[in-house]
C-alpha cells in the first residue's frame, strides 16, 4: 500500500536508484535531496537515492515505510511552504549497505555524518587507528561498520568484480571534505591490501564540496506543520531556510545528476568557498552559539537580536573576511549582510546547543587557521579569542559536554580552579588542539583570557 505522501510528488515517474546515501539526517533531507529532486525534474536520469544509517536501520526502515517520500518546509519570515520530495527511493539496511555498494547501478555514495565518524586523527590530520571502530573494521572479523571501512570494501568488491568504481561525495562541514575522506580510505586500504589503496589512488575520485543551508532539528512543531499543509502524517518532515549553496569540483568516475540545473556551483576549485563559509557562516555560528549560551539564550534567532552578541557577529565576520582571498563571483560584504539577515529569520528555531556541540572539531578549521593566518601578518586576533573564549566557558560550565575528546577535556581540568586565567591556560595546553604560533603567542592567551573573564563575570 502507498503512503500517501507518494500521492503529493511532483514527478510520479520516478527514477532508478543512482545514489547510495550514508547518514539520512535532516541536512541530508533539506540539502541533497532536494537538489537531486530538482536536478532529476529538469533533466530526468537514474539518480534516485537510498539512503543509509551507519549505526541503525531505524530511518533507513522509515525511508521505506513512506516510499522514500517526506515533506520540506521552508520558513521564510512568516511564510511556511511545504514541498513533497520523491529523489529518495527508499531505505537500505545497515546490513546491506555493503552489497548495495557492489550494485551495477550504484555510480555515487554521498556522505552527511558527523566530524567523529570520519575516524579522523586530529594529530595527524590521517586515520586514527585507535578509533574503536576503525579497529574492528581493520580486524575483518565482522562486516565494516564505519563509513571509511563501508567505502574501503565497497571499492574492492567493485575492483574484485571489474566494475567502475562508484565517486565517494562527502557534504559535510570539513576542511577539503574530499581530499579528507580519499586521505582517509586511503590509509585504511594500505592496512588491509596495499594494492587496493594503488588501484583508489589511481582510478577514483573524490571530489571537494562546499554545502550550506541552515537546518534546525526537526521538532514536534514540524510534524504538525508538516501535516497541516500535506495533509499526511510525516515521522521524516524536515524544515529549513529559504537560502542554499552548493559548490562541487565536477570530478565523477561515472557521471552525475544535473545539479547545476538545480543551483549548484561546478568549479574547479572549491577551496575559496568553502574558506568563506568555514570562516564567516561557520565560525560565526560558533561564537554567537557559545556566547548565546552564556548570555542565556536558547535559538540564534534570540542570541542575535542580543545588541552586544549581534555586535561581536559583525565584529567576527569582519575580522574572518579579512583573513579571505578573493572568492569568485561573490562580494564579500554582500555575502555578510546576508548571514546576518539568515541568523535573524525568526522563523528558524535553531538551538544553540546543536551549534556549540564537537568544539574541538569546530575550532580548528572555523577559528585556528584564520587566527593563525593573521597573526603572521600581525592582524589583530581578538574575536578569534572570543571565540576560543566561548568555547572554554561551554566545556568549564557544561556536563556531559557533547565533544568527541570530553574525557580528555574533563581530564585537563581536574584539580584546575574556575578562575578565568587558570582554565585559559589548562585548555589551551589540550594536547593536538591550538595550533603551537597561538599557543605560544602572549598575546593570543591574554586576548582569550581576558574574555574568559568577561563571560564569567556575566559580560559578552
């Protein structure tokens, strides 16, 4: 029986499956998607999507249940519209993704996990072999479980049965997201067959993305929404902003949906872009988020109606702007007003809690590497340190601290009174974090400290 929903798609001819997708969230849903929807709309072609969890089968099963099918809801001010999307097909077992891999049909496996799920050694900048599942994944006792040992077996099986290889297309929020990711299947190949890694190395490619739109949690008010203007209940419904960009390298061993035709950006080189939004959207994120929660507020639309926490954003996309080569076909400044009309859409209720968790993952490529930058040409630093500020006051008043090193966190601070100079100088000293010219820098340590002691004293 058809889920009603499948009623309320635009394109009822829908397409074979093209598109293995892991990790079915909600910015897979308002992203990805919906670009596939429309690109396969424009042009047609076999593009549609499976979509996968690594830890579970609960939403790939409810993928299934609803015929793929979910409703988007884009709040604009006031203005709620909703959109049925038909690009997903459907849902794959988490302990089938493996053989779906293998499929003829399958030519890109698209990727939206969190940071910690790549199994990235912060260290290194390379696999981290110490990852409990990369362990297990490297042992060949069970099938692989994670998403670089997936892509890894998935490849030999398709190099052991002479086929092409699917193109691993990764949409999340990291530094060179695609060089990441072949770096990472890379070392995971060499441990397991050493000619396999030559054969990846040599024959696929894994294409650099920048991805962008804002995407709340999806709360009991979206499925209501949801089914007020669809009419059919929705557990997958899924809200969102009215902006969106997506910058790819147009590299694919076996072709690609017309995303083009749906607004994405093909280039060369992604790099300039994604240094835009890593430092300007994302890095402000993060400090209106850490200094929100300071201050008491609970969504970005309220931290920055803040007068000084909307100060301190202006503050910091200056600062991050400075710090950018020139990105093509963009005007800078045009690109900040914007964010700062985004942040305020009252319509968008995003936590700040979802914003300020996984710090020692967001630091480094949103406030470290531009902080690093301007500091060798003599810049000033300081809403960097604000930032680092933030983050210091979340992991000293937050537990449990949702971070990928919380223990190592929690073990920097035992024994170390609150006071802002002390716990400045504990975190700062966390292992793989700061970069050594911050670390080191007088200046640097004093501009963070002496914000530490604002947020304690209940300023911003």
């Amino acid at each position: 029986m058809k889920h009603p929903l499948s009623e309320l798609v635009r394109n009822p001819n829908r397409p074979r499956a093209g598109i293995l997708h892991l990790g079915p969230g909600a910015f897979f849903r308002a992203h990805l998607a919906d670009y596939t929807e429309q690109a396969i709309q424009a042009t047609g072609g076999d593009w549609g999507i499976e979509a996968a969890g690594l830890r579970n089968s609960e939403t790939a099963r409810q993928f299934s249940a609803q015929d793929g099918c979910f409703s988007l809801l884009v709040r604009d001010g006031t203005d709620t519209t909703a959109k049925v999307l038909g690009s997903v097909l459907g849902g794959v077992a988490t302990e089938d993704i493996l053989a779906r891999m293998n499929a003829p049909d399958l030519r890109i496996v698209t990727l939206t996990i969190t940071e910690k799920a790549y199994g990235l050694d912060s260290m290194t900048g390379g696999l981290n072999f110490s990852d409990p599942a990369i362990v297990a994944d490297l042992s060949g006792d069970t099938p692989p479980r994670s998403a670089v040992g997936l892509i890894a077996a998935g490849l030999a099986a398709r190099r052991d049965s002479g086929r092409l290889p699917f193109t691993p297309l990764s949409c999340d929020n990291l530094s060179g997201n695609g060089a990441l990711l072949r770096r990472l299947v890379l070392d995971f190949a060499a441990m397991r067959d050493p000619e396999l890694a030559e054969w990846i190395a040599t024959e696929v490619p894994f294409p650099n993305t920048m991805v962008d739109r804002i995407t709340p949690a999806t709360t009991k008010d979206t499925l209501d929404d949801a089914r007020r203007l669809t009419g059919a209940e929705d557990l997958l419904a899924v809200e969102t902003e009215p902006f969106r960009q997506w910058v790819i390298e147009d590299r694919f061993a076996q072709g690609r949906p017309d995303w083009d035709r749906a607004g994405a950006l093909f280039v060369e080189n992604v790099a300039p872009y994604e240094a835009m939004k890593l430092r300007m959207l994302n890095g402000t994120h993060s400090l209106i988020a850490w200094l929100g929660l300071a201050a008491g507020h609970e969504y970005v639309r309220d931290a920055i109606a803040d007068p000084a926490i909307s100060r301190a954003a202006q503050i910091h996309l200056s600062a991050a702007a400075e710090t950018l080569e020139p990105v093509p076909g963009v005007d800078i400044s045009a690109y900040a007003a914007a964010l700062l009309e985004r942040f305020r859409n009252q319509a968008i209720a995003h936590r700040l809690e979802q914003i300020a968790m996984d710090g020692t993952q967001k630091l480094p490529p949103r406030i470290f590497a531009p902080a690093t930058e301007l500091l060798k040409r003599g810049g000033d630093t300081d809403s960097f340190a604000r930032v680092m500020a933030g983050w210091i006051w979340h992991a000293v008043q937050h537990d449990p601290l949702h971070d990928p090193r919380a223990e190592d966190i929690r073990a920097c601070l035992v024994g170390i009174p609150r006071a802002p100079g002390a716990v400045t100088t504990a975190l700062m000293g966390l292992p793989g974090l700061v970069p050594s010219p911050l670390r080191e820098d007088p200046v640097w340590n004093r501009q963070v400290a002496e914000h530490v002691a604002f947020l304690c004293r209940g300023e911003k």
